[in-house]
C-alpha cells in the first residue's frame, strides 16, 4: 500500500485544482439517497480560490431536477494518463447568473447551448467540496508503472501512490 497524505485548506484546494486541470470532466452524481444515483459527465467551467467548482447545466435536466430535491453530489473525476483519481462530496446549487456565465463562456460550449451564454436553457451550477478523497502517484505514471513491473518480477509490493482525504 502507498503513502497516505490527508490534504486540508490550500493544499486540498490545491489537489482539486491540479486534477481537475488535468482531467477536466467529471461524472457528476446527484439524488444520492437513491438506488440508482443519477450520474453524468460533466465537464469543469471553472475551480474557484475556495476550491468551489462551476458547471453549465440545462435548465430543464433531470440533474437541476435532482438538485432542487436535494442538494448533495458528488464528483468523480479520472485520469489514468495520469494515474490521478478524485472524489468530491458537498452541496451544488443552480444558479441562473448571466454575468457569471458570460465569463465562464468558451465556444465549445456552443455545442450544448446554441444561443451562447444568454441561452434560454443555460443554467449554472456552482459546487462547493465539503470533503473527499484522492488517489495519486508521487513520482508520475513512468515511475509508478516501473515500480509495478519490478514488483511483479521481486515478488515484492512497491506501491509508488499517495492517497489520502481532501478537505478544502
């Protein structure tokens, strides 16, 4: 087993932003408290200074749906280029900001709001992390994956990850 590093306050900010930078969608859970959660690929408008995550959303998706029930998602985000995994938990609110999402805009996002950001449908959601959990490596995927294949030939576990709990 790696190493275990608990991250709190700038650090786990930190750890959001790197790997959400680096991997940029994510699947995002909503109605929690059911079997099955619902959950979508999401990409990452934005990762605020708090740690605090931006999403463009339909209006009329069953995601907004969920939220307006309940609040409560959670985030999971993959990256096996990387070898970097992260799962957040807290509170997602929507929000219809037109400033917000004029700022946020790109022109991918066309692809899903036609209109661009004064579309009708647009809506926002702004996630904030409450806690969470991230799996790494600490010497990049080319180390990792030499010290899993010297592993295997000394008949020894070198495991090169780093994980541990996420607290902005």
């Amino acid at each position: 087993m790696g190493k275990t590093e608990n991250l709190f306050s700038r650090e786990a900010i930190e750890k959001i932003k790197k790997i959400t930078g680096d991997v940029r969608t994510c699947m995002f859970c909503t109605n929690l408290g059911e079997k099955p959660f619902s959950s979508t690929p999401m990409a990452t408008q934005q990762v605020e200074e708090d740690g605090s995550i931006w999403f463009y959303s339909a209006k009329d998706s069953d995601r907004n749906a969920d939220l307006q029930r309940d609040s409560a998602a959670q985030l999971i985000y993959s990256s096996q280029n990387n070898e970097e995994y992260l799962s957040l938990f807290g509170e997602a609110v929507v929000l219809y900001d037109r400033q917000k999402a004029e700022e946020l805009w790109s022109p991918l996002s066309k692809v899903w709001f036609q209109e661009g950001p004064l579309d009708p449908n647009l809506s926002l959601i702004h996630f904030k992390p409450r806690e969470g959990y991230y799996w790494d490596t600490q010497h990049g995927k080319v180390v990792a994956f030499a010290k899993m294949a010297a592993s295997v030939v000394v008949g020894k576990t070198m495991d090169d990850g780093v994980q541990g709990t996420i607290k902005p």
